[in-house]
C-alpha cells in the first residue's frame, strides 16, 4: 500500500479498466523525445513522471495491464483492452517507474523540467518553451574506449541480433580479433560512462595514408531509439578530426536505412553521388561495401 501522508492523485486508461493512485508528485518530470517514446505514444514525444514503485497502487483493472519489453533495460505497460500507454518499468532500478503524465485525470500542476533525447527530436516539432534540452539523457553519457579481446562475445552477440545484421553484416571472431590489434583499425566499444557497461561497438579504418580520410566500417548499438548510436558517432567524429586529423569522414549505409541516414544527415553527413571509378577507388581500400549503399560523408569543419 501506498503511504498516507501525502496528496493524492488518481489515474486510469482510456477505457476506465484500469484505475491506479498516486501518493504524492512525480520527483522529475520530463518530455522524451527518444525514438522509442515516439514509437510507442505514436507522438512527436512522450510526457513522463518520475515514482517511487511503492507509491503506486492499482486500485483496478491490473489483470489488465500488459507489458513489452522494448530494450533490455525497460518494459512498457500498457491496458490490453484499449492501449492505453501507462508507464514504464526501469529494470535496471526496479524501485522507480516512469509514468505517463497524461493518463493523470487532474495532473495540471506537474510541469515538466527539461527535454530528454532533443537530438531525435522530429524536425515538423516547433519549440514551444525554453525548458533545457539534453542530446541524450543526462547521466548517461558515453564514452568509446578500446575494444579488447574479452569483449569480443558481447560485439558479436550486438552483430547478429537481428535488426543489427542485415545492415552491417557479421565478422568471425578472428577478423575482429585481427582489427582490434590492426595500427589502422579504430575497433571501440561503447559504453555508458556512469555504469560501465557496453551499449555497442564502433569500427573504423584509417585512410588517410590514401587519401580517403576516415572510414566508419560498423556501428551498432544494443539500445536503440535512445540517442546512443548518435552521441557515439558524434564522439568518434570528434576524435577522427582533432587527435587523428582527418580530413573527413565517411561511410556507407544501405539506400533503404531511412531511419540511420536521418541520424547521419543531423550528424552533418551529406550523401555523395560517386561515379563507377570512385566507387571502384573505395572498394579498394576498404575491401567491401554493398552496390546498394549510399555513401556519405562528414567535411572536417563541417560539425
């Protein structure tokens, strides 16, 4: 049971099935704008509160209530019966949910304190208020360090999941085993700063001693939707430029990966039309890329 003590607030979903109450305010509240949130609400964002687990209870409808696990590290609650969306489960601090704001019957007075995830932020979206604006969450910065062996099951088990390989192919261990100790390799794994652990790897080839600048081989993030894949890219740009002095940076991507060209495009990257004998100058160096790829690339100076 909830404690006493404290305001009460009540909610419910769209089709009354589902009633809970709240003890108390949310103690952050915050608008999302992660491709996960979009997806899900269907909105340009989604509006979430902060609770404590104990602070909730269902006064109805539980056996209602459905779940989706859409990362790892978090499931959806939603009402089976009309879909309403409700909040969120945090697996990795069981003790706080994120709740919908918007399921609140009277939750006017609770104002959200800031824009989370702002990079995904869909570009028809006028910003309407001067609420501070993060690029991803804060507290969960990345940082991209070394691969090393030991980490290469968690890289290949990211490779073959199945929205991550039919857009980046897959390497057998030796082949990245052979790029993590390769001198024109950039083999990276990403990891979240504050827990240490991995969100995804980066791979990239040296080519300035050929003209070719830097070439981004691999991403891939365990995570998506969350703003990870572009902090990542955007951190090894800045590394390509300022500690290698590459001229630029590139890579491909397949013409029907709409979703990774968006992030590109707010990257800076700009699609480049090659003519048969430039992309045959590029095979060359890297080895393989796909003929249904487009080719884009980030000018130094350019961020």
């Amino acid at each position: 049971m909830p404690p006493t003590g404290l305001a009460l607030r009540e909610g419910g979903c769209l089709c009354g099935r589902v009633r809970y109450a709240l003890r108390g305010a949310p103690h952050l509240a915050e608008h999302c704008h992660c491709g996960m949130c979009r997806k899900w609400h269907g909105a340009a964002f989604s509006s979430n509160g902060e609770v404590r687990r104990d602070d909730l209870e269902w006064r109805s409808g539980e056996a209602e209530l459905e779940s989706f696990r859409s990362s790892p590290l978090r499931q959806r609650v939603f009402c089976r019966r009309c879909g309403a969306k409700l909040l969120i489960r945090r697996l990795d601090d069981p003790a706080t949910l994120s709740l919908c704001l918007a399921t609140l019957d009277d939750g006017q007075e609770i104002r959200p304190s800031r824009h989370v995830f702002s990079a995904d932020s869909v570009p028809w979206l006028a910003r309407v208020d001067s609420l501070p604006r993060f690029d991803v969450y804060p507290g969960f910065d990345l940082q991209l360090r070394p691969t090393r062996p030991e980490d290469v099951d968690f890289v290949m088990a990211v490779e073959r999941q199945p929205d991550n390989s039919p857009f980046i192919g897959e390497w057998t261990r030796e082949q990245h085993v052979t790029a993590i100790e390769a001198k024109d390799r950039e083999h990276r794994l990403i990891v979240r700063a504050r827990e240490g652990s991995p969100a995804g790897f980066l791979i990239a080839y040296d080519l300035r001693a050929a003209g070719h600048g830097v070439h981004v081989k691999r991403i891939a993030i365990v995570d998506k939707g969350r703003g990870f894949g572009r902090e990542a890219l955007s951190r090894f740009a800045g590394h390509a430029f300022s500690e290698l002095g590459a001229s630029h940076l590139w890579l491909s991507v397949y013409r029907e990966n709409e979703r990774a060209q968006r992030m590109y495009r707010g990257l800076g990257f700009v699609a480049e039309e090659l003519t048969p004998e430039q992309r045959a100058a590029l095979l060359a160096v890297v080895g393989e890329f796909s003929d249904r790829s487009l080719v884009m690339r980030l000018e130094r100076g350019a961020r």
